[in-house]
C-alpha cells in the first residue's frame, strides 16, 4: 500500500515507512539518540530528497526522543542541570546552523555538502569510539578488575582548559564539577551540526558527553535525550 508525499513529490510504501520508523524509535531508546543520523540517510536511500529528508525527520526524533527520556527519568538517569545548559548551546547553534543552511542553498551546494559532512561526521565518531573502546580493552587486560574499578578518570587537555574557566557549576548526577562553558560549547558544535544534517544530534552529542565532558554512560543517554525532546 503506497502513500503520496505531495511536498517530496512521490509515492512510497507505507509499510517501509513505518518498518523504518519503528526499527530507529527502537534504537534511539537504546542509545540515547534522536534517530536522525540513521533516518535521514534511510530515506534518502529509498528515494526522498535530501532538503526533505532532513527536515522531515525532526517529527519522528521528538517522538522516539520523547518515550526514551521518560523512560530514563523514572530510572534516574537524567542530569536535568546538564541538559539546560547544552539545550542552550544547541539553541545557539541552531541558529547558526539555519543560517549556513541558507547560504549553502542559496549558492547550490546545500546536498552536497550535506553529504560530505555526512561521511566525515560518521567516521569520526565511529574512529573515536572505536580507539576509546580498543583502549579500554588494553587497560582491562594490563590490570586486574579491582584495580581497574579503583583507577581515577583521566581527563582529557580539553576537558583541563575549560575547568579553569569562569561559571563553574555542579552536576551532582554526573558527578561533574566545571564551568558551564564548557557543555555550553559542546552543545553549540553539535547545534550547528544538528542544523545542518537534519538530526537531533544525539549520535554526535552521546560520545562527547562521555568522552570529553566525562559523564557516566547511562547519563548521557538519559541528559541527551531529556535535551533532545527539548
């Protein structure tokens, strides 16, 4: 059964729409994230434009968003403090990011460069997680489990910087004390980037919660997707 899509001007079967829906609500649960950086090249794929897809998707993030942040807060897994202050960001970035939107449209190179940022969004964060996680495996076989559990989190050079700026603020969930410059920043590239492909930024947003910013994993799914339905 096939449903027209009169503003991408083609029919489509219904069925795969919602077989995709379902499949990325499913993991935007599971993993903190809006869904987009999987949606919107799915529906590419079966045809939709990219200007379409883009900003098609941001109906079914606030969905999936929305039924996993509940689901996080009744589990206490959500740093309120923390999502307030990257929203804020990411509302700044937004913003930046509508306004690059219009220029790359206005000189014609809006999908390609969509494309573009794409792949290279994609392999860096998969680049990082992949190193963090080859990493943490080293440090697992080169140390017993009690020491292990015992050793202090390393902090990153980024995450030194910031904590010597000013408006330091504590995120008891997170167990973080540093300057709100720092989330604020965060949640400013991931804005922008958020703009630019369409999507909730979840899947940029989750690793540098955990990797820069230092937050425990379950925070970071339940703060990011708290911001994301925000």
């Amino acid at each position: 059964m096939d449903i027209y899509l009169p503003i991408a001007g083609m029919s489509i079967n219904v069925f795969l729409l919602l077989g995709i829906g379902g499949a990325v609500g499913f993991l935007s649960g599971l993993f903190g994230v809006g869904g987009g950086f999987i949606l919107t090249p799915l529906m590419m794929m079966i045809g939709i434009p990219p200007a379409v897809a883009a900003a098609s998707d941001s109906n079914q993030i606030v969905a999936a968003a929305s039924s996993g942040a509940f689901a996080h807060w009744r589990l206490g897994n959500v740093d309120f403090k923390m999502g307030l202050v990257i929203l804020a960001g990411g509302i700044c970035g937004g913003t930046i990011g509508v306004q690059l939107v219009k220029i790359l449209r206005a000189m014609g190179n809006f999908e390609f460069v969509m494309k573009v940022v794409y792949v290279l969004m994609l392999g860096l964060v998969g680049g990082a997680m992949f190193i963090e996680s080859w990493r943490t495996i080293r440090r697992s076989r080169g140390a017993t489990a009690e020491d292990s559990s015992a050793a202090p989190v390393t902090e990153s050079s980024l995450t030194r910087i910031f904590n010597k700026l000013p408006l330091k603020m504590n995120f008891h969930r997170s167990g973080l004390s540093t300057s709100a410059i720092f989330p604020f920043t965060i949640g400013t590239i991931v804005g922008i980037m958020a703009a630019l492909l369409g999507v909730g930024g979840g899947f940029i947003m989750v690793p540098a919660m955990i990797y820069i910013i230092g937050m425990p994993t379950i925070a970071a799914i339940g703060t990011d997707l708290f911001q994301i339905v925000l």
